[in-house]
C-alpha cells in the first residue's frame, strides 16, 4: 500500500545493523527514499559518518558491536530518545572468514557466531520493547544455509541458525502481528569479499569468478537488488509473508 508519492515506507521508523556498507548500506538509502527514518549502526564510526552523507537525510548513526550487549542497549536507547519506537527491523549485521575445518581456531568460531547467532538473537530481543504491534523484522542468513560450501562451515551454519530464527520467531511473535522473515543473499558484489573474508584481493576476485560460474543467471548480485527485496519484506506489500527464507541469489542456491 503506497501512499500517493509512491513511497512504501512513509513515516516508518527503521533500525538497520551492519548499516555503513555493503548491503546495509544499499537498504538503508532505499528505506530512506521510500520515506522511513533510518537508525543505521556499525563498528566503524568513520564508515557511518560517510554512511549517513550518502543516505543524506532522515538517518541517524549509533556506532556499535551487535556481538556487544551493551552496544545494543545503546543502540536502543538512541532510538527510544530519538523516534520512542520501531517499525522496521532489518538486523543485517554478520561475519564470515576462511577456515578450513582442519586448520579453523577457536576464535574464528566464537567470532563467526558472536556476531551471527548471538548479536543476531540479542539485537531482535532488545528491539521488542520498542515494537509497534504489525511491525516487520527482516534477518540476514545467506546461501550458505542450504549449501556446502568447503572453508565457510562455521559461517554457513551460523547463518541456518539465522534461518531458523525467522520460523520460531514468526511463532512467537505472530500475536503482535510481527512478521518475521530472513533474506538470503547469493553472490553479492560488495566489499565484504574482499575486506572481511581473510582472503587477497586476488584470491577474492578467482573466489568471484568461481561463484559466477555457479550462478544460473550469470553474475554477482548488486546491493541495490538485495535492498528491492528488504524493501518488499519491510512493506505492506508483504502482509501476507511470515517466516519464509527469500533467496535473493540468481539462482545459486535453487536450481
């Protein structure tokens, strides 16, 4: 239901985690153009700064750890001072480096999870007091939560415990008329590959090459069609949809 301007998100308050680049970024600008307030977070406090002159308008930053408790409750308190609710959660905040099984240290494992499956249950949980009854919470899983993918189980397994999420939530929050969804994107050019993954740049671009190879549509995604589908999720033009996985991949993962 679009109001007469066209925007899907008119006066909606939205919180995004992992807000400053890639995907997060990309949503929150789209948020922003269909006429939400965005309450954007991340780790980088310049990355935000630069983050928020991007999005231009209608965008507030809270520098944070989502894998932090306390981060979260400040993160929060921002948006009761600021907003007193929210509307729109999209916790898309998450983590993923190489490492074999063979070779995977323990710090790799607990820093994969801290972030995907513990900030992920705690930045949803320390939202709800400030949910709107109808509200939409949109979690990013990926891919990896239905496929094998050698070097990346710790993340891959980090992101079906997100998916699971998304079901037992919907159940628990379908009372407040919360739908809870997750979003999974397929090979995505953003900078994470590069930057956050472990690998060399030119390990990152032959690990792009491969993944185009098995996308059926024959290319990485943009960020910009990751933020179409959140968008979708976010609106009323998805009242009907709780608890799915919407695969925004290619076809990677479905064929």
């Amino acid at each position: 239901m679009s109001n007469e301007n066209g925007q899907k998100l008119t006066g909606k308050i939205a919180v995004i985690t992992g807000g400053s680049s890639g995907i997060g970024l990309a949503t929150a600008k789209r948020f922003v153009e269909e006429g939400a307030h965005v309450v954007i977070t991340g780790r980088r406090e310049k990355e935000l700064k630069e983050a928020a002159a991007f999005i231009k308008k209608n965008v507030t930053t809270v520098t944070g750890d989502v894998s932090r408790l306390e981060d979260l409750d400040r993160l929060y308190a921002v948006v009761k001072e600021k907003h007193g609710h929210i509307d729109i959660l999209f916790a898309n905040a998450g983590a993923g480096t190489i490492a074999p099984l063979e070779v995977a240290t323990e710090a790799h494992f607990d820093q994969t999870f801290d972030v995907n499956v513990k900030g992920m249950f705690f930045t949803v949980q320390k939202a709800l007091p400030l949910f709107k009854d109808g509200g939409s919470i949109i979690l990013t899983s990926s891919v990896a939560n239905v496929k094998g993918l050698p070097g990346f189980t710790a993340y891959a397994a980090s992101k079906a415990a997100v998916r699971n999420f998304a079901r037992g939530w919907a159940m628990e929050l379908k009372d407040r008329k919360i739908r809870v969804n997750c979003m999974s994107p397929g090979a995505i050019d953003t900078p994470a590959l590069a930057t956050t993954t472990g690998l060399t740049a030119e390990q990152a671009k032959q690990a792009a090459e491969q993944f185009v190879t098995q996308i059926p549509m024959g290319r990485r995604g943009t960020s910009e069609e990751i933020a179409a589908a959140v968008a979708f999720l976010a609106s009323d033009e998805s009242t009907y949809i709780t608890g799915v996985d919407l695969a925004v991949d290619g076809g990677m993962a479905q064929v």
